[in-house]
C-alpha cells in the first residue's frame, strides 16, 4: 500500500511517499533529512503530537501561563489531556522549563511552564 | 522601539558590537511581543536547533537581556514621537519621557488587517475577530470567543487558531480561502486542519455575514479564477463567530512621523537595501521591515540590524 503525506517536522513541510504493509512501513521516500523518515514510521504507527495549551493561574502577574506536553502525546488522547489541563490552576511562581504536573495522566510525560511566571 | 523578537535581538546584537548606551523600549508589561501568544510550538528550529513554543523562544533573548547591564529595558512605555534629529519621546506610566538618539532601531511590528480592509458586506455585530486578536483572548485571556467558528483566510495564524480553538472545544466549521493555495505552511494545513478534520474552503469567499446582536451565520459562496462568484454556488454556515485572518500591516507611523519614506501598498520603509530607511541613522528590522514567516529570521536579520546601527555610529 503507497501512502502520501506531508512531514510536520519543520516548516519544509516535505512530500513523502511511503510503501507500507498495515502498520508495517517498508520504506520512505521525499525527506530532506532523517526527521522525515522517523516522522513517517511513528504516523504509520502512532501518530504523536506534542500538545501546547494554556492554564489558568490565580495571584500570579498573568492569567493564564503557557505550557506544553514534555514529549509527544499520543494523537487520540489530545483532548482527554486538553480535559485534564482544564482542571489545573496554577498559583505559585514557576520558572520556565518547571513540571506543573507530573506523569500526565499516566501517559509517561510531564506538563511543563514555557516561560517564568511571578506573583501580581 | 520594540522589544519582540527583532527589538530583543537588535539590541542584544548593538551591544555585543560595542554600543555603549542602549535603551528598549517596549509598550507592554513583558518583553516577548506577538511570540507571548504564540504559545505553539515551531520556533527555533534554524536558531536554536531545536523546536521552541513562542514564549520559549522569548525567553531565551529576555535571559540574555536581564544579563546584560548595558541594556536599559524601560517596559510599559509607549513611542508617540520620533523626529528626523532622532528626538523620541514615550510615554511610561506617570511620565512623558524625552530623549535623544544617535541611532534608533525601529522593530514595532505589524498590526492585523481587519474586516473592513477585505469589505465583507453584511451587518456588524458582535463575534467578528482578528485571528490574532482571538489568539491573545484564548491563550493569555482565558477567554473562548464563541462556539461555532469560522476562519477567513488561510495564513498561518488563521490555522494555527483553527487547531486552538478545536482543542478548546470551539465547533471550527471550516476556513474559507478565496486564493487557490494555502498562504500559511504546508505543515500548519496538516496537523491544524486536517488532524481536526476542518475542512478548507479554497476559491471560496464570505458573501455575507449575518446577525443582529451575534454572529448568527455567514453565506459562502465560491468564486472562479478570476474571483467572481459563481452563481448557484453559495451555501449557509451557521456560526457565532468569525475569525479574519487576511493579513498584516507593517507598524511605521513613527518613521513616517521622522520623514522616512514608506511604500504605501505594503506600508514598508522605502530604502537602498534590508533593515534601512531613508533617514539616516534610523533602522527598522523585523516585521516593521517587512513581513515574515519564521521568527528564525527575524532574530537573524535584527541581529544584522543591530550591528548595522552599531557600525553607523562608529563612523559618525
């Protein structure tokens, strides 16, 4: 079975084709680099998103502080997490880069502040 | 001017070329600019090598600028002057501040263009956005515009905002784009849209959007290549809110205000060559200078920008 599609690795956004068997990939062609490859085999496989969203702070000097999966999610659970970082609020400083919650879910990865955030 | 990306980079770029005395000035509370609210990842991947979220990739530059002594930040304070002597004056909270320049560094950005720049008829009520305005509500506000959305335009913040406000749990009926291609990234019509399954309307348009108080519907119809509708074509999308996405418009009163010659299609500054204006000793970088699609470049033609002013007043 050939299969299309466009790698999301990075904004070259480029063409690949891929000859799979099922869930089986055998071989990846159109990547400009090793990225693509690896993108091709986790889609065939599992597709994986890394998830960026907001949460809501209380006293702190912004509503809401950005933050992100550690790694990659697996694509059909984004709006379960997205249900489950509703319910966080965030009320103490954290420093960029710092888990606000550990172990998401049970899915391995932790949810982490993308910038410093201080009190009112 | 402007402490985003460009202003960040200029100025940290000024400094480590030698310039003794720099101030930045920015109009919000944090340094950062658009990148606090674009909270997506996909910056970085040229500069950093590595893919940063934009208030990652801002934070790096304001780390650096905190270490830096010879940067004076000045925040909340907002540029109403520039003059062709490079007399700047700002206002900051309590205060109308005067200063004068040897060299000054425009990187003010863009402004959306709105609804009325692309002259969707209809009424005008409640629940028409700019993408990019909607995108400040939802990730630094904590507010969800609507339930029901649909997108004008397909620029990368129109599907960037298509993906945010489906993971919000928005209803995005579909963005209509009445070009035959995407403006925005391959990648972002990928895993914004069809990860999502919002369809994309291409050589389509808005014919009307309708309501008293709210956004009750919108009428599509689809145009040839010429971009006249085809009759028989249109259909109804019930929504309570519309996103226009069509755009950005260089920031450049204040070089207008100082002299400095701006192109009136694309509201750039009109000079001999990349990060200049025609009044001497006044740069622009970034956005302000023209429109770009990477932060990646912006910090790489502001750094540029920044040695520039730099080797300008090493000559004066």
């Amino acid at each position: 079975m050939k299969r299309v599609m466009t790698c999301i690795e990075c904004p070259q956004g480029c063409r690949l084709e891929i000859e799979a068997d099922g869930r089986r990939v055998l071989s990846v062609a159109g990547q400009k680099c090793k990225r693509g490859d690896k993108y091709a085999r986790q889609e065939i496989e599992a597709p994986m998103r890394t998830l960026t969203t907001s949460v809501l702070t209380g006293g702190l000097e912004l509503k809401m502080l950005p933050v992100r999966t550690s790694k990659p999610i697996p694509k059909e659970k984004l709006f379960e997490t997205m249900a489950a970082v509703k319910r966080i609020v965030v009320s103490s400083p954290v420093k960029a880069g710092a888990v606000v919650a550990t172990d998401f879910l049970g899915l391995g990865v932790d949810l982490v502040a993308c910038r410093s955030i201080d009190k009112k | 001017m402007g402490g985003g990306p460009a202003g960040m980079a200029a100025a940290l770029a000024a400094r480590a070329a030698g310039v003794q005395d720099i101030l930045l000035l920015e109009r919000d509370q944090h340094l950062g600019g658009i990148l606090n609210q674009c909270i997506h990842p996909g910056f970085g991947l040229h500069h950093f090598k590595e893919e940063l979220t934009g208030p990652e990739y801002a934070d790096r530059f304001v780390r650096l600028l905190k270490e830096e002594q010879g940067i004076e930040v000045s925040l909340r304070s907002f540029v109403v002057k520039l003059t062709p002597g490079r007399e700047i004056s700002y206002f900051r909270p309590g205060a109308l501040e005067e200063v004068r320049a040897r060299a000054v560094i425009l990187a003010t950005g863009c402004r959306e263009r709105t609804r009325e720049m692309i002259q969707i008829p209809g009424s005008r009520p409640a629940g028409i956005y700019p993408a990019g305005l909607a995108q400040k509500m939802v990730n630094m506000e904590g507010w969800i515009p609507g339930r029901e959305a649909v997108i004008v335009g397909s620029g990368d913040i129109g599907l960037i905002m298509a993906r945010r406000m489906a993971l919000e749990g928005v209803k995005v009926k579909g963005v209509v784009e009445i070009q035959k291609t995407s403006r925005g990234l391959v990648r972002n019509v990928v895993q914004c849209l069809e990860d999502f399954g919002i369809p994309l309307y291409f050589r389509h348009r808005i014919s009307r959007i309708h309501g008293a108080d709210r956004v009750e519907k919108v009428d599509v119809v689809r145009v040839d290549d010429n971009l006249k509708d085809i009759p028989g074509s249109g259909f109804e999308v019930p929504c309570d809110t519309v996103l226009v996405s069509v755009g950005l418009i260089p920031e450049n009163e204040l070089l207008e205000m100082a002299g400095g010659e701006i192109d009136r299609a694309a509201n750039t500054p009109v000079a001999a060559g990349v990060n200049l204006t025609s009044v001497p000793g006044v740069f622009a970088c970034g956005n302000a200078c023209k429109v770009y699609d990477l932060v990646d470049w912006v910090t790489r033609d502001s750094a540029l920008a920044g040695r520039m002013a730099a080797e300008y007043l090493e000559k004066k």
